[in-house]
C-alpha cells in the first residue's frame, strides 16, 4: 500500500490494513525494478583556432557513445569507449573551429568524459582541462543532436545561447576519469600533463560509486568569480591585465572572491599570449605570493614563486587548506622595461561541489504496460551536514509529465502520481553544508503493479472550493470514472479529510447498479465499501458524494484513493481538467479557507480520561488527542509529569500537518499522544492523576495541558 508522504495517509492506512485484515482480503504482489545505473547525456564544445586553413583529422575517445561534429557538419559516431577513432580527410577554418560532441554515458563506473586530440598540417590541439589553448566547454541542458544550430556556436556567443526561449548554460570543462593513458595510439604524446575533459550534469556523479555530488578536481574555481578586474577570470587567456613595468610592478597584484569556502589546494597564473613584438618571456611574472583568507580580512601566505623561467604559465600548490579569497601579489621583477601581463588566474580546490541535481530518463520499469506506482525506497548514505531529496511524476508517452510530486527527504516514499501510467521518472537533489561530503545514493528500487486497475481512468474535484476554517462545511466530491471490461472495479473509496467526516449516504449519486454496502470516517480519512464493486456492468461514470468536514489549515487537497476487490494496492485519483460550469473556473480538488480565526491547539483530551494498563485488553492505553490547527510541518512534543512536577515520560515528537489527532471509531495505533502508562525507563507508573503538556514547536511555542488518570 501507499505509505505516507503525509501523515494522513499514514493514518488512513493502518485503518484500511485493518479493515484488510477484519475483510480477509490479500493484497496483490508487487513487481520492482531496482535502479542503480544513472545516465547522462552531456555536450561539449571545444574551440581550436588555426593560424591558417588546413587539412588534418581528429582523434577521439569517449566515455560512452558518442556524436562528433566540425564546425556543425556531422563527422561521425562510435559507441565503443574501449576504442580510438580516428577521422580523417578534415578540413579546418582559418582562425576559429567548433568541434562539438555529445557523449551519452550509461551511467555505470565506467571512464567519463572525452579524449580528443584535432591534428592539423601544422598544428595539434588536444583537450586538456588545464591547457587553454584548445578550451573546452560543456552543458547538462538537452540540446537537439543535428548539424548547424548549436554545433556552430561561436566562443564569444556562448553566453547568449538560447534555445527555444531558455537561455541554455555553458561551463568550462573540468577533469574526467578517462585517462589517454590507457590507449597505445596516444603514445605519440606527451601524456605527462595530459587529461580528459568532463561535464558533469546538474552537478551530481553517477560514475563513482553510487550517485553522489561531484568531484572539484580540475574545475578553474575561479572562472566568473568576483573581482576587481573580470578579465583576469573570464576564461579567456587572450584578454588580461597588464601590471606597471619593472620595478614599479612590486607589490601589485589583485584578489578574488570565489563565493564561498573550498578546499584550496593550487593557484595557477597563465600568461597572456604575447603579440607581434613581444613573448612570453617578456609579459611574464618573475615572482609573486599568493594569500588566502576565508573572510576576505586576515590573508595568510600559503605559497610562493621565485625567478620564473616557465613563462608561458606557473602556479603554487599548498596542502588543502579553507580559504573563499585568494590574493596575489608581485614580488619579482626581469628589468625595467618588462611590461608583464596576466591572461588568467585559476584556482583549483579538492573535494566536491556542494549542491546537485540529477533527472532520470523516462522509466518504464522494463515493461511497456500501463502501472499503478506505489512506492520507492532509496538505498545509500546521507551524512551529518547533507541532504537528499526525490520526487517523482509519470507520463503515458515520456514527453508529456504530470505536475511533480512534493520533495521528500525519507528512505521510503509514496508515490503520489497520476496512475495507471507507462512512464516513471524521478529527480534527485543533494546538498552539503561541509566542505568534502557528500550524501549518495546507491540504488533506487521502485514498487509497482501491472493491474488489473479499478478503472482506466479516474479523475476528481471538489466543492466548495472556499470555506471557513473550522467550520462543518458541506463539501461535494465528484468522481469521474472510465471502467474498461478488463478492469477489475472499484470496491472500496477513500478520500483524504482534514477532520472526521459524516457521509450524507442517502445524497450519493450515480453509482448505478453499485451500492454502499458500508462506510467509515477515520481523524483522516471517508472510507466507501461497495457491493457490487463499481464495474463496467454497473453503469456508474459520474460518482457525487456529498460529506460534511472542517478545514483546519489555509488550504486542503481532498485526495482520493481506488482500491479493486482483493487488492491492498491503491490507484490514486487525477484531479479532474477542464472548467466547472457552476463556477467558471478550473476544477480543483483543494479548498482554501475564507479565514484564518481558529486556535492552534484545541480539542485537548485524554482518552479516555482513567486508564487501567494492566494487560486485561480492556483500557490499556490513553491517547493524550488533540486538534492541530493552521501550522504544518511542525514538531509536536507530548510530555507527561506527575502532580510534583516531575517528567515521567516525554514520548517521540511527531512532525504533523494540521488535522485531528484523537482517536475515531477505536482506532488509535498510529495517533502521536498514544500512552502505555509506562515512564521513560520503561517502568510503569503509579496510579493517580498525572499531568501532560502538548508542546508545538513554533516561535514562542503553543502550549496547551490537560489531565489524564492511571490506576489498577
């Protein structure tokens, strides 16, 4: 059965799994798939600029299959990653190419990114996440595989590209886990400093172990950071910033704010490409310190450079250290007419990004048939400091979505979508609020059925779709219904309440040859039997039931749930579309309150007010209940003491949305003030009057108290 994303089904239930149990009734097994591969599509874009036309090829590897385009003109594709292609027979434009790739990564720990080396007559280029003579950038927004069009984007206008209306994200390319290492036709270069070039979708890693946020390693920390002089990380070597010559460039320099605490660990300076009368050895740094600060006000030196002879480009490593500012200032100079340039800064960090989301492709659990969704449960780890989050949505074709579920941070979540449908698809978030962590998720195995279902199709509104809050209001649920002849029907009704409802069963109209063989209202929930079930035979497309319930908060969605005979598994109901003709607006099936006069706490009670926990069955338990009003998502404490004052038991704090939290018709298992008489040692208490607390955590707290007896 559906477990709860809100308390209420949680409560409803335990209350239908008796009636279960009370029926005889065995629920329908469910299938399962367990998902642990995480699939990525990414696409690159590399920019080599050739001094004049020429001919050559291009050699690549990937991780994963990929598309490989020049200058938006399709050149090829391979699905091997163990394999080297080379494409030959090129032809390069003066000045500068694009060369596109669009690599799909199945997800597995398996080698990520891409390799790719562009041999001209004169000139080569090859990727690297830290030489930017070729720079290399990616996205994580699906983009259409054809030639032209994107393939074609310029480096200047990658801040400017659309697609559709939605301005699309460029980033530079980061370190892969590709190493060129591994392949023998590489062998002709310098592999020392060599290195694939990787995107990393939403931020997240499916090539490690689990799915888990993603490594810094090779990412320029720097690039678009805040400071003084944005061409200094702009990611463009060719744009800098000249400093004085000679010796009055001694204790310039400039600082910047990379947005929040890293792990630093490197500090590179790229010279700016020299002109017709100038080199590299003219425009470089001779010598400079580079200071760290995590608040922008106390700089530590953490590393140094002296009598520089790599002009081209130099850096300082340090141990991994906190830091958000990095400062660098000139220490050295050649001679007094050197004019020194800087092209980039770059900053390199350990550890991983602090925040990601991943989007699954559409999921059709291995069967094309239409599904009842009934829960997922996540397997992993989500450390102190860290947060994951799923929600879900399902479609029919795996284009077109239903609205997504709510966030849930718990292992096991209901899945609260429109059902039956084909596709399930799911996103996951992360967050880490210390440096080096992360949360992962190892595996996501999803619950579903393949039916018979109830019906085809169900869909529900309500009305009124305004009321008064904490008023009996006369609400009417709709129900619209397609029964197919292979659908099993529907037994049993129950629609999410916000307080016990009173079923008018002499108002319900449409069921046909149908009928309510009996009803029940829990604190949450209006439970309809039928007998006959509701079925093709019986006529019934348009269900009117009228009840009589309060609303306890600013708003309340009336769910509502199917179940066919014989099945635990439920089928939840779609709101109904279209426009009601009574009221000309969009049918809905969430009513707001016209107000918001009603106390937070109210209705507070012992049930029943002496108690007798001596195992006879008979009065064992006392429910301390409850009314929870216009707050959600609050925690709730109940605390017991003796007359003297004294705690005798504090029982767990329930995290609540508004609704009744007393018991209805015997049924008080799943209530939050349920009391065994026992202490917090597990000893049972005396007999005599006690005094309990019913503590709401908000700012300052609402409190309200009552009285409860024990005795043998």
């Amino acid at each position: 059965m559906k477990n709860a994303r809100h308390p209420g089904w949680a409560r409803f239930l335990a209350g239908a799994g008796l009636f279960l149990c009370c029926g005889g009734l065995s629920a329908q097994d469910l299938s399962s798939v367990s998902i642990s591969t995480w699939p990525s599509t990414t696409y690159y874009l590399g920019f080599p600029e050739f001094a004049e036309k020429q001919d050559g090829q291009i050699r690549i590897t990937a991780g994963g299959s990929y598309t490989l385009y020049l200058n938006g003109e399709l050149v090829g594709s391979d699905d091997d990653p163990s394999a080297v292609e080379v494409w030959s027979d090129l032809s390069f434009k003066r000045k500068e190419n694009q060369v596109a790739v669009v690599v799909d990564h199945d997800g597995t720990l398996s080698p990520y990114g891409v390799y790719l080396i562009v041999d001209g007559e004169t000139e080569q280029f090859v990727s690297s996440p830290t030489d930017r003579s070729m720079p290399w950038f990616w996205s994580g927004d699906a983009l259409p595989n054809e030639e032209d069009g994107w393939t074609k984007l310029k480096l200047s206008k990658l801040g400017e590209h659309e697609e559709d209306g939605r301005l699309i994200t460029w980033q530079a390319a980061q370190q892969g886990t590709l190493l060129p290492q591994d392949f023998v036709e590489f062998e002709d270069l310098d592999l020392t400093r060599a290195g694939s070039v990787a995107g990393f979708p939403g931020g997240l890693s499916g090539q490690e172990q689990g799915l888990q946020l993603r490594s810094l390693a090779g990412q320029n920390m720097a690039l678009n950071s805040r400071t003084s002089d944005p061409n200094l990380v702009d990611g463009d070597i060719t744009k800098g910033v000249a400093f004085r010559k000679g010796s009055a460039s001694l204790g310039q320099g400039f600082r910047t704010d990379l947005g929040r605490l890293l792990l630093l660990e490197r500090v590179r300076v790229i010279t700016e490409p020299p002109g017709r009368n100038d080199t590299y050895e003219d425009l470089s740094l001779r010598g400079y310190s580079v200071l760290i600060s995590q608040n922008g006000i106390g700089y530590r030196e953490v590393g140094a450079r002296h009598q520089i002879t790599t002009y081209r480009e130099s850096e300082v490593s340090f141990p991994p250290t906190p830091a958000r500012h990095v400062s660098l200032t000139i220490t050295e100079f050649s001679s007094r007419d050197a004019n020194p340039k800087v092209g980039e800064l770059e900053v390199f960090a350990q550890g991983r990004d602090d925040r990601g989301a991943y989007l699954s492709p559409p999921l059709d659990l291995g069967t094309s048939a239409t599904k009842n969704f009934e829960r997922a449960v996540r397997y992993g780890e989500v450390p102190d400091n860290t947060e994951m989050d799923l929600r879900f949505r399902s479609g029919d074709d795996g284009e077109s979505w239903s609205e997504w579920s709510p966030w849930s941070a718990a292992s096991e979540v209901a899945l609260t979508v429109p059902e039956p449908r084909t596709y399930l698809q799911f996103e996951a978030r992360m967050l880490a609020r210390i440096l080096d962590a992360t949360p992962r998720l190892d595996s996501l195995v999803i619950w579903f059925e393949e039916g018979p279902f109830p019906a085809s199709l169900a869909s529900g509104s309500i009305s009124p779709a305004r009321a008064s809050i904490g008023v009996d209001t006369l609400f009417t649920y709709t129900l619209q219904l397609e029964i197919g002849e292979n659908d099993a029907g529907v037994e049993r009704l129950a629609i999410l309440t916000p307080w016990p409802a009173r079923l008018d069963g002499g108002a319900v109209r449409g069921l046909g040859e149908a009928a309510i063989a009996s009803s029940y209202a829990t604190s949450d929930s209006l439970v309809l039997i039928f007998d006959p079930p509701v079925t093709s035979a019986t006529g019934a497309t348009e269900v009117v039931i009228p009840f009589t319930t309060r609303l306890l908060s600013a708003s309340h969605e009336f769910k509502a749930l199917l179940f066919a005979p014989g099945q635990a598994a439920s089928l939840q109901v779609d709101r109904r579309q279209g426009t009601d003709p009574a009221t000309e607006l969009p049918y809905t099936t969430v009513a707001e309150a016209a107000n918001f006069d009603i106390p937070i706490l109210d209705h507070v009670q012992a049930h029943p007010g002496v108690f007798t926990p001596n195992g006879d069955g008979t009065n064992d338990f006392a429910v301390l209940g409850f009314t929870l009003s216009r707050v959600s998502g609050s925690f709730v404490h109940v605390e017991i003491y003796d007359v003297g004052g004294k705690l005798v038991r504090s029982l767990s704090p329930s995290r609540l949305h508004p609704g009744s939290y007393s018991p209805v018709a015997g049924r008080d298992d799943a209530l939050p003030g349920r009391w065994d008489g026992r202490d917090d040692e597990g000893r049972l208490a005396p007999p005599g009057l006690y005094l309990y607390r019913i503590v709401v955590d908000l700012e300052p707290d609402e409190v309200a108290t009552g009285v409860v007896g024990l005795a043998y």
